[in-house]
C-alpha cells in the first residue's frame, strides 16, 4: 500500500475559502477605517475653520467704531480703523463671508450655514435686529450677537456667540 503525502483538493478549497475570507475582512476593516478617519479630518477641518471665523467677528466687534445692522439681508457692517474702516458679515448661498473693503486678502468665507442672525444688544438688555434703531436714536449699542445654524439634520447644530462692543461691556 502506497503511504499518501500532500493536500487532498478538498483541503485545498476549505483552507483557500477560509483565507479569502480572513483578507476579506481585513479589507473591509481597513476601508470602514479609513473612511473614518476622513469623516474626521474633514470634522477637524469645519471645527478649525469655524473657531477662527468666530475669532475674527469676537476681534472685529471688540475693536468696531460703530455698528450697523440691517434686519432685511442679515448683513452686519463694523466699522472700525482697519483698512479703510468697513467690515461686512453677510450670507451668500448657505456661506457667511467676510468682507473687507479695503483689503480683499482678508475675504473670509465660512460654508455650510443654513441661517446667521445678528443682534445688536442695548443698554437693559434689549436686541434689536436693526441698529442703529429708528426709534431711539439714543440707545447705546453693548453688545453684537450672532447665532449661526448649520447645514445638516433638521434642526442643525447651532452656535451662539456674544462679543461686547469696546468700551461698552454688556449690562
């Protein structure tokens, strides 16, 4: 009787079926991963472009020379001593912008936004989504409010940020 040495065919196809599956999982493993880590990379990139946008409104409010809302665009102007003194926070096609009249390298854009809303904060706390107001032209500006709402699952994630007027501090 002959003695029998190798693999039979049969246990070929179960140990290549079982190491198809094993590559096959560590496929699918390494491609969830990945698609993991650019959701946050691009998490990371929204997050960093949003803090300094929020850094650049808390600056540019915190130096303005006076302020001027206008409740039917939702456009906000500061006006201040930096380039040729106007700075304009609007919502253009789901983007909050940033303009500076006299320097354009200074263009900021901040996308994604389904709705901002500025306010303008007055002595005993009022707001009021037009300033300076037709009403009272004596009320004193405090402070600018600006709420801005994401893009995304209804509603969207939202912000709040309060920057008082230079020398004015909020009451």
């Amino acid at each position: 009787m002959a003695s029998e040495n190798g693999f039979s065919l049969i246990e070929v196809l179960v140990s290549l079926a079982l190491l198809s599956f094993a590559a096959l999982s560590g496929f699918i493993l390494i491609d969830s991963l990945s698609r993991v880590h650019t959701r946050l990379d691009e998490r990371f990139a929204r997050l960093e472009a949003l803090q300094i946008f929020l850094a650049d409104f808390s600056r540019d409010v915190s130096s303005a020379e006076n302020v001027v809302l206008l409740s039917g665009d939702g456009a906000l102007t500061l006006g201040t001593g930096d380039c040729n003194g106007a700075i304009q926070y609007a919502v253009l096609s789901e983007t909050l912008v940033r303009e500076v009249a006299g320097c354009p390298e200074s263009r900021f854009e901040l996308r994604g936004i389904a709705d901002a809303r500025f306010l303008v904060i007055s002595a005993g706390m009022q707001t009021s989504a037009t300033w300076p107001p037709e009403s009272d032209a004596d009320l004193t500006a405090r402070a600018v409010r600006l709420d801005l709402t994401f893009r995304g699952r209804t509603p969207g994630p939202s912000v709040h940020k309060l920057v008082d007027l230079p020398g004015r501090p909020a009451p």
